[in-house]
C-alpha cells in the first residue's frame, strides 16, 4: 500500500521545515520526504491544505486509565505505559502491533517496582499490581528479569518517600543493574526531598515527572542534566506552587543542557487522549522553543524508513501550539486513521 501526502507546509524534523512538501509511505514506513516530486503511482493520494509533521508519542500514560481509540485518533501514535499488572499491558502491548488493533502502538512497562506498602499499592488509581513490592536486592533482579522477559521496554521504580515505602538502596541498585545489563532504561516516580538524588546516585536514566515537591539545588539540576532526561508531565499539576517548582526544575535542566521529552501522565486526573496542547504550551513556558517543543513530541523524525505516523494541522505549531487543537489528518503505519 503506497500512500502518498502532499502539503503546503511540512515540518520533517529538528531544522527541516519543507514548504510544498510531500510524504510517501509504503508498508508501514515512510519512503521519501521531502519537496512534492513525482515519486509514480500511489493507491492513495492525499492533499492537505494544513502543516504536515510526524506524529506525536506520549511517553508517560496508563492506557487503561484511558480511550486508545480516541488517543489515536487525536494524533498520539505511540504511547509508553508507566505502571500496570503485567498481565492485562503486556497482552495491549502485543495487540498493539497488529494492523486491525484501533489504537496507538503500545510500549510497556509493567507494574512499577515499590518497597513494603508503597506507592502505588494503597493509591487507588490502578488494580491490585500496579506495583511490584520487593523483598530485597535478590527479588528486584529476579523482578527485573521477569519484567524484561516478558517484553518491558523500561522498569520503573517508585521513589515517592512521600507516599510510603520505597525500595531499599540495595534493591534501587539491583534494579539499576540488572535492568542495564539487559539494556533496559530505568524511570523513576521522584517524589520527596533527596530521592532525585537518591536516583542519581544508582543510575536512574530518565525521571518520570518534572520534580515537584522542592527546588533542586543546582548542582543537582546540572549532574541530572548529564546524565538522564526528563518526561515532562507539567500539566498534572493546577496553577501554583507544585507546577512553578515543576517548571523552574525543568527550565534549569533545560538550560543545562538536559533532554526533555513529552509525557502527560494520560489517566491522571482530566489529562485529555490525545495531543494535550496545554502540556505543549508549558513547555514552552519552561523556556523552549516551539521547535525544540515539537522534537520533544514527536516519536520519530520523516525520515526514510521511519515509522509511517504523521499528522496535519490546520495551523502552523511552530508559529502558535495551540495548533494542536485543530487536527485534520492522523496517518498510523502509513494507514489514514482520520481526516477532515
């Protein structure tokens, strides 16, 4: 299946805005972007009089908490679950992949790995296996191991000091290690004063939210800057304090050279499916251009051999993201999901 989209405007990837642009995508990838050119027939020919750029991947959501159909069809094409009972995601995770599935590729995680009675296991918000309770370091590796066998793409660890237990430093350890010698990332729910720290200090490669709950000292913001990234969840948190701690953390990481990527936390509280543009506006809020905002959305620059996920706006998002909001066309693994 040949697919082919032209349009007046096309933004392909950081520095790569194509005015009168074209993409085509056969079996699922995208095989030319670029100007409009004659590329041969097409079974489907598409042209959008909007602002044509790949699709948006959230990286920080609860599917189950949510509407994949509606998450889709709202312009998120791949999404990372953060926390749930093995068996239900793993099972979404590899339907997720079939072209009959109506929603967005689903990458998981498993149930988020906890000390004795901590967080999430009394929150409320997911079943019973949400979280994984250790009982010490030889547990979490074994944990870990399960988790990776059983096709996690990340291991997530509860640090939230403020919620209850957490795992012991030698089980974070064992974590951390087991988890990078089977090449797996680990995330971390940082909630508490000195549990980033506390992350650093095993090897923690990505903070799940922008920390909240303090303003971290520089030299904290500027060694995390090194070393892991930060999925940015801004729009949780109401007006006020935790969010302008939020925002100062992230400004700070930013400026120091630290990767930010786009994650809402979809299923928390009033988190919408799809493309939250307010997620997007607070990013730039924390001092990043429209640009660097959409490079943080995005799962994949257009280029050869890329998954086939796009979407078009009726605006341009590099002017005014609130462009988000006006979604005309959803490509998904090169298969139109809607259009207008």
């Amino acid at each position: 299946m040949i697919v082919s989209i032209r349009a007046a405007a096309a933004w392909l990837g950081p520095g790569r805005l194509v005015h009168d642009a074209q993409v085509v995508c056969e079996d699922g990838v995208v095989t030319y972007a670029g100007p409009a050119t004659p590329v041969g027939a097409a079974d489907e020919e598409l042209d959008v009089d909007g602002f044509l750029m790949p699709a948006v991947a959230d990286r920080h959501v609860h599917i189950e908490l949510s509407d994949p159909v509606a998450v889709l069809r709202r312009g998120v094409t791949a999404v990372r679950d953060l926390a749930w009972p093995a068996d239900p995601i793993f099972e979404l995770a590899d339907a997720s992949e079939l072209p009959t599935f109506n929603g967005p590729l689903v990458r998981a995680a498993g149930p988020m790995l906890t000390g004795h009675g901590g967080y999430p296991t009394r929150a409320g918000w997911g079943p019973a296996g949400t979280g994984r309770e250790l009982t010490g370091p030889e547990d979490a590796t074994a944990t870990v191991a399960e988790l990776a066998t059983r096709g996690a793409t990340a291991i997530k660890v509860s640090l939230n000091a403020e919620a209850g237990p957490t795992p012991t430093d030698g089980e974070l350890a064992a974590i951390c290690d087991e988890a990078h010698r089977r090449e797996l990332p680990v995330t971390a729910h940082a909630q508490g004063r000195g549990q980033v720290e506390r992350a650093l200090g095993a090897g923690v490669d990505e903070l799940a939210h922008a920390p909240w709950t303090e303003r971290l000292p520089d030299a904290v913001v500027e060694t995390a800057a090194a070393r892991m990234r930060i999925v940015s969840t801004l729009h949780i948190h109401g007006p006020g304090s935790s969010l302008d701690v939020a925002t100062d953390n992230l400004r700070r990481f930013r400026a120091a050279g630290g990767e930010v990527t786009y994650g809402t936390d979809l299923g928390n509280g009033g988190i919408p499916p799809g493309i939250d543009a307010r997620e997007a506006e607070l990013l730039a809020g924390a001092g990043m251009t429209n640009e660097e905002v959409l490079g943080a959305m995005i799962r994949a620059p257009l280029d050869p051999d890329a998954p086939a996920d796009l979407i078009a706006l009726g605006a341009d998002p590099m002017r005014d993201l609130a462009a988000f909001d006006d979604l005309i066309l959803v490509v998904r693994a090169g298969r139109v999901v809607t259009t207008r």
